[in-house]
C-alpha cells in the first residue's frame, strides 16, 4: 500500500524541478466562452430525455466536441447539488495560487479538529496535528475525493469566500461553496455547463499554467470511481474526470479523449431520490449515447447503443440508504 513518504515524490517533483518563472502567471481573468456552440445536437437530445421520463429524476447534461462546436445543453446552466464535483474549481484554485506564489506547492497542512469530516477519504483517520504537504492533500482530493483533504484546501485558501470570489471571476455562474464537506445535504452548487466551461478553459490553456493543467489532467485520470462516465466510452478512450455522489445526487465531468484523438468535453448530474441507482444507470447511458454521437461509431450509433436494464426499471419509492 502506497504511504505518504512512497508518494511525496511523485507529486512535489512536478513542481520542484520548475524554475520560479517556469510558472506562467494568470493573474488577470478574461470572460469568454472556450468554445463555439455551432450545432445543437436535438434529435440527441431528445433521446436523453426519454431517460428520465416517468422517473423522480432531474437532469442536466452539457457536452461539447471542441473541435466542430456539435453540443448537447439539456437543462445545462440550472444549478443542481455538487457534491464531490465541487473539488474540480477548488483544485483550479489551489494550482492558480500555486502558480500566482500565493502559496508554495510543498506548504504543509495542518489536520485540524474543525475541518476533520466523514465521507470519502481516509485523512479523518489521521491524528490531529499531523501535518501534509498540499500536492499530496491535493491529489487525496481527487483520486480518493478526500472531503477532509478538501476542507483543508478550502481553509489554506483563505475559505469559501475566497474561492466563490475565484469562481465568479473566471464566469461560473452556479458554481458556489455554500458550507464545509462533507455537505451530504447538497447545498453547494453547481450546473454541467459551468464545469465543462471549466475543463474547457483549463484544457485551451486558461486559467492555470502548462504545468499546472498538466498535473492536474494527470490526477483526474487517476480517479478511482469509474463507474459512470467510464462504462459509455469505447476502447482505448481516456477520461480525466471528476465524480459526485450523495443520497440526492449523483454526477460525473470530464474529458473523454478517444482511441483516435478525438476529444469532447461532458458533464452530467441527476438529482434523484435517496440513493436512488437509476440515477447511475441514466449518466452510463447519457455516456454511451454522447460518445456514439461525438465519434461517429459504425459499431455503436446513437439510435442503437443498449440503454441498461436498471434505468428501464419502473419507479417504486425512495430507496434507504446504501
């Protein structure tokens, strides 16, 4: 099993062996669409829709092909509950001020009682008082989506209002931290739309530096839940992502780069009942359809890609939790 000293390496030396200007400055934040919306895929759409018809669910989806400006907005810029999907802007602001020397890449962080939280990861079992440099409190982050390791991101970075002062400012509109992780009730926020907006902007070269965008696609290929976007894509496709998952939310964004090179960005959520798997079942599906339309598959069209059996289920009430 890997341990703190056995993965230090790995994540300081990225940075370590840059020199100071090597960080290319972003200091001042334009507001400008990354992409051109030139063709709205309806028939797609209309096709996601019936995903969710006659179910408790309520859905978002945005994805975009960069490249030919083909998207998909299915209620897209409404706010929905974050959940974990909320560590992808707060990851683009701690490597911004990483690369603004706001703050040192190998500053240690302090494990404190107040920001301790349940959930996913495994810092809250840490004594308190120990002490983790901020690229390995980072990538807890988002390989094991550590909500402790967030709070204490959060915290570094001067606290929530710092961070939604960051995220008005690049034009995320939704996106807002309301309160601390875990946040199992769902009151942080944000849309498909603003997330894909901001892979789209981190991938054109925006916002963060070269090396920063580099470490950060790196760690989102790392994330250990795949199964929602991942189970849609074809082989060989690589997906940098970030997933979300509470009782009244499920989501998943990423950027799906094919066997062949091809490339489109894509963000689902589904707000649904108590840990209700349907919601699951729907975003695979979202992914298969999204994927036969962006790429074009002889082998999987999108009037044929196989929906799975549980989101075909009938509504029956809420689910306990899991």
């Amino acid at each position: 099993m890997a341990t703190l000293a056995t993965v230090l390496p790995s994540v300081s030396v990225f940075y370590g062996q840059l020199p100071t200007n090597a960080l290319k400055q972003k200091d001042s934040v334009s507001i400008a669409d990354p992409f051109n919306l030139c063709s709205e895929q309806s028939a797609l759409e209309i096709q996601l829709r019936s995903l969710v018809l006659q179910k408790p669910l309520r859905m978002g989806v945005f994805a975009i092909e960069p490249r030919s400006g083909r998207y998909i907005n299915i209620d897209a810029s409404e706010q929905y509950a974050a959940a974990s999907m909320i560590k992808l802007p707060v990851l683009v602001s701690a490597l911004r001020a990483i690369d603004n020397h706001n703050i040192t890449p190998n500053k240690m962080l302090t494990i404190r009682t107040e920001l301790v939280t349940g959930g996913s990861g495994h810092l809250q079992w840490r004594p308190i008082g120990t002490k983790v440099p901020l690229l390995e409190v980072l990538r807890l982050m988002i390989v094991f989506s550590d909500n402790t390791a967030t709070n204490m991101i959060i915290d570094a970075l001067g606290g929530r209002e710092m961070l939604n002062k960051d995220f008005q400012a690049w034009g995320l509109k939704q996106t807002k931290i309301n309160n601390y992780l875990g946040d199992f009730t769902g009151t942080n926020k944000t849309s498909p739309y603003d997330l894909v907006y901001l892979l789209g902007r981190v991938d054109r070269g925006e916002l963060i530096s070269d090396q920063s965008r580099q470490w950060m696609l790196d760690i989102l290929k790392k994330t250990r839940v795949r199964t929602l976007l991942s189970p849609g894509l074809g082989p060989g496709a690589q997906l940098a992502h970030k997933t979300g998952d509470i009782g009244s939310m499920i989501g998943d964004a990423g950027i799906v780069t094919t066997s062949d090179g091809k490339k489109y960005y894509v963000a689902v959520q589904v707000e649904r009942p108590h840990n209700d798997l349907r919601a699951n079942a729907v975003i695979k599906d979202v992914s298969k359809l999204v994927y036969a339309c962006f790429i074009n598959s002889s082998q999987l069209s999108a009037d044929k890609a196989p929906i799975t059996k549980q989101a075909l289920l009938p509504y029956n009430g809420f689910k306990t939790s899991r």
